[in-house]
C-alpha cells in the first residue's frame, strides 16, 4: 500500500494539537523497547528469511504485535501500515510502524537499530517517534512542537539541524554504496564524496538523527518504504531540516529519501542531477 498524496507539503503548519498523539506514540515506543529489548542478542533467537531475502526476528513480529494492540485499545479508528503485518483500518490518519529498523543488527548483537512510530494525517507525516533502547537513546516530534531527544540521567533536549552553509564543509551519510549502485546513481554518489568535507555509512535510521541534532548535513539512501522513513520526516523538519525524496517530491513511496540541513538541500540536489 502507498500512502495517500500529502495535499500539503510536509513542512506545512498543521492546525490542531498533536500532544495526545505524541503522547500516544512515546508510550508505544515504551512497549516495542521493553519486546525487543526482551529478545535482543538471544543466543537462541528465531530468524527467518522472507520472500524478499530480507531477515524476520521473532522480536520484529512480537514487537510489531505489541504496538497494534494498543493502537487497536485507544485509536481504534485510525489506519494501521507496519512492515510486518500490512495494512489495516482505512482513514485520514494511519500510524506507520516499523518494529525494528535494522534488522540484520539487531539478530547480530549490534545495538543500532530502532523502532520507527509515525502518525501521518492526510498524507503528511505529523507525529514521529524513533527509539533506540540498545544504546538509551530516543528521538521525537510532531508538528508544531519542535523535535526533541533524551539526555541520560537529564531533562528532554530540544534538536536543531546546524548552519553549515557550504557543501566543502558538510558531513554526509550515503548509507550504502550497494544501493547507490543498483539506483544507477554510483556517480553522483562519487561526485557527493569529492564534493563534501567528509563522508561516512552510518547506515538505517540513526544517521537521520545525528542530522537532527546538527552533526550531519546529509543523508540519503535507495530502496527506502514508507515505514522506513515516516517517522524520520517530522523529526527533521521540526529541527529546522528539509526531507524528500532525491528529486525533491514530498514522497514516502518514491523509494528514495534525502535529508539535509535544510540550507544546502537545493545545493545537493543540484550536486546529485548536475551532468558529469
């Protein structure tokens, strides 16, 4: 299932209050932290592989389970995509669930991977959540309410994308040479490296958040769905950023996501589509 077409640009205003459903989607990421984390680096942990040659933990389904069944107890009238189990429900807003992003971290012991929760509302991503319990990490937002992330031992701290102003400068995550390849896109990927300050696979979710908090100005990967980047687009574009896809549509079924800092996103744009 794709989403619905965003009738307005994700960066828009939203005209309503969203702190029930931020609340909502902290509380949901309490559950999926105490599932997986339950299951994490099980010496005796099952994992299959699914049609598309991608891996399935015990703990991605029962995580996934976690969440929809208190999604189904207080927003029984809201839609429901989650990687594992599909679509459900048919509505205006639809909660968005990836139970563990990183999957092939997760069933090796490495701790970054995350749990991903969004509510989108007519087609625009509003509310994202994404939880990194293995590390005691956690990030969050929903529109109009900046983004936020945890600090140990200390109070919630407010995250902003940083003003790096010049791409010479920048930092960048390419996430995989493997998807750049198989996008047809493995020279502007060598043109992104010759052109930025320094360049790294930080892979999966948390590169987006090292954007978020203003340790990166760049990220983008391929062969990205929906439930891979919703809940990342409110978190970046409450700390200041801007988030498409590589061709710069507000698209979570395009297959392709970019991030940046906001002040360099036409820049890159412009470096990714220039000629050779």
């Amino acid at each position: 299932m794709t989403s619905p077409a965003a009738t307005t640009p994700w960066s828009a205003p939203f005209d309503g209050d969203l702190s029930d459903d931020l609340r909502l989607a902290l509380r949901l990421a309490d559950a999926a932290d105490a599932v997986a984390m339950a299951r994490f680096d099980a010496p005796d942990l099952d994992v299959r592989t699914k049609a598309d040659a991608s891996h399935v933990t015990e703990a991605d389904l029962a995580t996934e389970r976690a969440i929809r069944a208190i999604l189904a107890d207080e927003r029984a009238g809201d839609g429901i995509f989650g990687e594992e189990f599909g679509s459900a429900g048919d509505s205006a807003r639809r909660w968005i669930i990836d139970p563990i992003d990183g999957t092939a971290n997760y069933l090796k012991g490495i701790p970054m991977w995350t749990t991903l929760i969004a509510l989108e509302i007519d087609g625009v991503p509003r509310v994202g959540v994404a939880s990194q319990p293995a590390i005691g990490r956690r990030w969050w937002a929903a529109s109009g309410q900046g983004a936020w992330t945890n600090v140990p031992g200390g109070e919630p701290r407010r995250i902003h994308v940083s003003g790096v102003d010049t791409i010479a400068e920048a930092s960048a995550s390419f996430q995989s040479i493997t998807q750049w390849r198989d996008a047809g896109r493995t020279e502007a990927l060598l043109r992104l490296a010759d052109a930025v300050w320094r360049d790294r696979g930080y892979g999966d979710a948390w590169p987006y958040m090292l954007l978020a908090e203003g340790r990166l100005e760049f990220v983008a990967e391929f062969d990205v769905k929906e439930y891979d980047i919703a809940a990342l687009v409110p978190i970046i574009h409450e700390a200041g950023g801007r988030f498409t896809d590589v061709d710069g549509a507000d698209s979570l079924s395009s297959l392709s996501s970019l991030a940046t800092n906001g002040i360099l996103h036409d820049d890159f744009l412009h470096l990714l589509h220039s000629p050779r």
